[in-house]
C-alpha cells in the first residue's frame, strides 16, 4: 500500500508542472464558461484528488481482503477487533472512497463558482473604472467652464479651486478604480494558473442579471441535505458506529469499557450528524433571505436609474431651450453615471449571491 502510495505521489510534481506549462500557452480572451471549462481541464486540485482517489481504492482493497483473511478468535476483544475488521472497516473505506470520489465533483464545482465570482468582480472593476473616467471627463468640462467664468469675473478663486479639488479627487477615484481592476485580472488569472506578469485578461460576456426563477426553499433545504458531502460523511460514519455497537453487544453489556466507548461514539457521531443538517438548512434558508434581500436592492437600484435617466431626459430638453445652465445638464449626467454604477453593483451582488446559494443545493 504504501509502495503505491509513494508511486503516485512522485508523479504529482511532474504532472503539475505541465499542466502550469499548458496554462500559461492558452490565450487570455474567453468567456466565463470557457475559462471554467479550461479551469476544470487544467485544475492542479483534479489532479491530487485523482491520486487520492486511487489510493483510496488500493486502502478498499486490501480492507476487503484483510475482512476474508480473520484470524483464530481468543479473547472477546479479539473476537470483537475481528468484527470490526471484517465487518467495519469495510464499509469506512468504501465510505472513503465514495467521499473522495465526491469531493472531487464538489471541488470542481467550487472551483467554477470561484472563477464566476472572479470574472463577474472583474467586469464589475471595468464598469467602475468607466463609470470614473466618465465623470472625471464631467469635472474636466466643468472646470473648463468655471475657469472661463473666473477670467470674466464672475466667480472667485476659491470657487475655481473647489471644482479643481473635486476634479483631482475623482482623478484619485479612478486610479483606485484601476488598481481594483488589476487586482481583479490578478486574482482571474491565479484561479486559471496563469503567468500574473502577462497580459491582461478578457472577459467575453457582459455583467448580465442572472434570471429570477421561483424557489421552493423546504425543497431546496431537502437537496442540499441529499447532496452534501460532509453529511454524507456524517451519515456513513454513523452506520459504522451502529454497526460497531451491533457487533460490541455479542460480546459486552453496559458498564464494559469497550461497550461504553463504542455508546459514546455512536452517540457522539448521531449527534455530530444532527448538528450537520441544522447548521445546514440555516445556511440555506440565511443564504435564500440574502438573495431576496439582493433581489429587492436590485429593483429599487432599477428604478433609481430610471427616475434619473428621466431627469437626465428633462434635464437635456430644459438645456436645448436654454432654461438650465450647461452645469445644471452636467450635474444630471453624473447623477445617471452613479445610479447606473449602482445598479451594476446590485446586479453583481444579486448574481454571486444567488450562484452561491444555487451551490448550496444543486
């Protein structure tokens, strides 16, 4: 077994290496499905669940085999190590393994859900750094005027000097907006195994509203318990618990230290369980209040931007008869710039949020 064990695990540094090697050679430019795609393709982690895997059926396999090969019973204890042996352990590396096997399917599911987030915080930095440099482009125009005004006389130098503060603050805004943005293209770049020195990458699709779909939260809570892994974890070590009590009561009563540990156990496993589910399912229905709450920031969000592109409708119209200053329209115009920022950030934070609650179960 441990020969086994050795021989696989010499590999993983090689193989490691070459898929680092294929990771850096694919293009930065794709969309955030292809990007899972390559992710899953090229996860590091698949590979040592892979190994993990296999080692784990080499451990079945020889528990298998020492259950058909039982020594001559003596003892009581013996009689019950033998019990455990052949009927127990069994079934904790069959357990094993399935949780292996499992654990692969939810480290690549985390792995996709780490790259949705990472893309979409991505593209949420792009919008911001726009939203930025539009009104820092405002304040430009703006102090163009003001300054025209001060050579006429018809402000004071401080008046200047309080758009030229606001321009160099927002000219400071948009500098944290592009260190957002590179720090959203590093970490993008970390989870697909990329050189963090190379270019830049390309997020193909839009910061879209993921679509609102009824959820019956009591089947939600079901599904989640039914596919979790740890609880499965949970259940499987109960079963080897019951089983081991089945076995100590042939051969103790209670007041035996051998029959009074193994009670604990099975006790202390039904209630670890137990615990799982509870903990599980306030997960679920906080993660499911979370989305209705973001459902909710996203329409009124909506319906901010709206009331305010209307102003900016009413605003150009009062501009083009000359009822309302050049400034008045600029104003307006940054007014929509925020609202429509804000409504990118409920977007996102109404799509993680669900895309984490969708993990939760399905």
């Amino acid at each position: 077994m441990k020969k086994k064990l050795s021989i696989l695990f010499l590999t993983l540094p090689v193989v490691l290496t070459l898929t680092t090697v294929m990771a850096v050679e694919k293009g930065l430019k794709n969309s955030i499905n292809g990007f899972q795609k390559y992710a899953v393709e090229n996860s590091k982690q698949a590979v040592i669940d892979d190994l993990q895997i296999k080692a784990l059926e080499s451990a079945l396999e020889d528990a298998k085999h020492d259950a058909n090969f039982q020594p001559v019973p003596g003892t009581k204890i013996d009689m019950l190590n033998n019990g455990i042996k052949k009927e127990v352990a069994p079934m904790e590396a069959e357990a094993n393994l399935e949780y292996a096997k499992r654990s692969k399917e939810e480290n690549i599911k985390k792995l996709k859900l780490d790259i949705y987030k990472a893309a979409l915080k991505k593209l949420l930095a792009e919008k911001q750094l726009e939203t930025e440099a539009s009104k820092l482009k405002i304040l430009e125009e703006k102090y163009s005027i003001f300054e025209a005004r001060y050579k006429e006389g018809k402000i004071t130098e401080n008046d200047l000097n309080d758009v030229k503060y606001a321009m160099d603050t927002k000219e400071i805004d948009k500098n944290k907006a592009e260190n957002n943005l590179e720090i959203a293209n590093l970490e993008l770049k970390r989870l697909l195994s990329f050189q963090l020195d190379g270019e830049e990458i390309v997020v193909e699709d839009k910061l879209d509203l993921d679509e609102w779909r009824p959820i019956d939260i009591e089947e939600a809570v079901k599904k989640a318990i039914e596919n979790n892994i740890e609880i499965y974890k949970k259940t499987e070590a109960l079963k080897a618990r019951e089983k081991t009590m089945e076995i100590t009561e042939k051969y103790y009563k209670e007041g035996n230290f051998s029959y009074d540990d193994n009670k604990v156990n099975l006790e202390t496993a039904r209630i670890d369980l137990e615990d799982a589910k509870i903990n599980l399912e306030v997960e679920v229905r906080n993660k499911y209040n979370d989305l209705l709450t973001a459902k909710d920031n996203l329409e009124l969000a909506t319906q901010w931007q709206r009331i305010q592109d209307k102003k900016l409708e009413i605003a150009q119209a009062k501009y083009d008869q000359g009822l309302i200053s050049r400034e008045a329209l600029l104003e307006q115009k940054e007014k929509c710039l925020d609202a429509e920022y804000q409504r990118y950030v409920s977007i996102h934070d109404y799509n993680i949020i669900k895309a984490e609650f969708d993990a939760l179960y399905k």
